[in-house]
C-alpha cells in the first residue's frame, strides 16, 4: 500500500465513521478545497513578504492537510490516481513552460 492510499484509507475510515459520505459529493468537496484554500491565504493577508515568512508553521500545515484531505477524498470518488494525476500534470507543465524559455522569470512569453 503506498503511502497515498494509506491517508485515503485513514479519510474515509474517519468520514465513514461519521457518516459523511452523504456530503462529499463532487460540488462540496471542490467547494471545502476553495473554502480551505482561503483560509491558508488568510494567514498571510496584509503582511509583507518578509512577514509572510514567519506566519505560524503550524497554522500552514493544519491548513494544507485540510487542502490535501478534501483534495485526496475528490479524487478517491472519481477513482484518480494521485501520483498519476500529479505526474501527469508535471509533464504537462514541463511542455508549457520549458526550461529554455521560463527559467529565472514568471513572465508569459
């Protein structure tokens, strides 16, 4: 068992064992990854760059596990592969972007 499949289990054991199954259709669970999402970008609203550095690690992490747990339960229901989906997504990144024409910059060409 990989080690992605081992959270998925551990999520749906913990939903499961709350019955709330019932509300994780595909709307809501997109829904809780954007609601999730505004809440990490809260912790750093009105600080500088420097001061966004030293946001609470913790308050970060307890936020991305929040992300990656509707994330992960998103694509359990459609029967996604995460490392796949990812590395697909990389590959398809690495045509858009190459090397030759992004590096160093973030302006589109």
């Amino acid at each position: 068992m990989t080690e992605i499949q081992e959270i998925t289990n551990e999520l749906i054991k913990f939903r499961d064992e709350r019955d709330w199954q019932q509300f994780h259709d595909s709307k809501n669970l997109a829904t809780a990854i954007s609601i999730e999402a505004a809440e990490l970008n809260e912790l750093f609203l009105w600080k500088t760059v420097a001061d966004s550095e030293k946001v609470d690690s913790s308050k970060i992490k307890e936020e991305l596990a929040d992300i990656l747990a509707f994330s992960f339960l998103l694509a359990n229901k459609h029967g996604f592969n995460i490392k796949e989906i990812m590395l697909d997504k990389i590959r398809r990144n690495g045509e858009k972007y190459p090397v030759d024409k992004a590096k160093g910059t973030s302006k589109k060409y």
